[in-house]
C-alpha cells in the first residue's frame, strides 16, 4: 500500500477521483504536503540571511601566564584579544581553542564566563588552559630527534559560540617560529 492509498484510506474511500462538494482527494492529497513541507522550507530557509556581510571576528592571544598547580600537568592562563569588526554585538556563549606545535595538540582551553563584544569594538578574555602530558612528551621527543629542524610550527584554532540562532565561528591561525631564538 503506497502512501496515496494510506491517505485515500484514512479519508474513508478508497476512490482517488470521489468528490464531494468540490473537495477531492487529489487537492486534499497535495494540500496536505504543502501544508507539511512549506513551514519545514521557511524555516530552514529563514536562518540563511541572519547576518550578511558578516566578518569572521579576529583573535590573536594576549597573554601567556603559568599558573600554580597541584599537580603534575601544568596549568596556564592564556588572554585571547577579539577584535568584532560587525555591526552587531557579539554576545559570546562559549569559546573552544587548541595550540598545537609540530602537528601535536599541546594545550586546550574552554570557558562559557564571556563578556558582550560590542560592534566595531574589541575585548579580553582570559582562559585557563591545561597542558596534554603525552603530546607535550611527543613533542618534546620529536624536537630532540630532529635537532637541525630550526623552526617550529604552530597552529591556533579557536571555536565562538554566539548561540544558536548563528554559525559556529571558527578561527585558524598558522605559522613558524625559530626556536634557537628561545635557548641561550
């Protein structure tokens, strides 16, 4: 049984051409996914133009502090600076970012206590971030290995939540720094 003899059956006939007072089963049929499908459209097709012309926010990191810990794994306090190029606030509900070096994810940070970036301003955030204990051995191991490497790479992703009604926003930083500028 297909799906337009299941409607046919629920109206009580199963004629697809009986009309009564002018109502037959074909509009019915076609009324009643229309009626379906056209706020499923609307909806979907409303979130589209929410912000256009919207920038990606820029986010650099500020500050770099070690924190006191009570245990093995180093703790840090990383500052991260938005900079909010739109013509709307950004009401922050959650950041997400990873430092990596050499391809291995040394450090994670999360925090949901956000200031409102107002439009065309820019604001600080502070972010307590944990060490990964095995990547950091990784890549400590990998750095001894290839002594002659020079430099290092990094990579900075970050993730801004700014609620459900709009796009995840993620930022991506890339690049090299020498390292034998850091040792004596």
């Amino acid at each position: 049984m297909n799906l337009k003899d299941k409607f046919n059956a629920a109206c009580g006939d199963s004629s697809p051409n009986l009309k009564i007072s002018g109502f037959s089963h074909r509009k019915g049929y076609k009324a009643f996914f229309t009626s379906l499908l056209l706020p499923v459209v609307l909806i979907f097709s409303s979130c589209a133009p929410l912000q256009p012309g919207f920038e990606t926010p820029v986010v650099s990191i500020s500050s770099f502090e070690a924190l006191p810990s009570q245990s093995i794994v180093p703790q840090f306090e990383i500052g991260l600076h938005i900079v909010n190029p739109n013509r709307s606030a950004l009401n922050l509900k959650g950041v997400v970012y990873t430092i990596s070096l050499e391809g291995h994810k040394l450090m994670t940070g999360v925090t949901n206590e956000l200031p409102v970036i107002e439009a065309y301003s820019e604001g600080d955030i502070l972010i307590n971030a944990s060490v990964d204990l095995f990547s950091s051995i990784g890549f400590f191991t990998d750095l001894i290995r290839n002594q002659n490497l020079g430099k290092i790479s990094y990579q900075f992703n970050a993730k801004l939540d700014v609620g459900t009604l709009h796009p995840i926003i993620r930022v991506t930083k890339e690049g090299a720094f020498n390292y034998s500028s850091f040792l004596f």
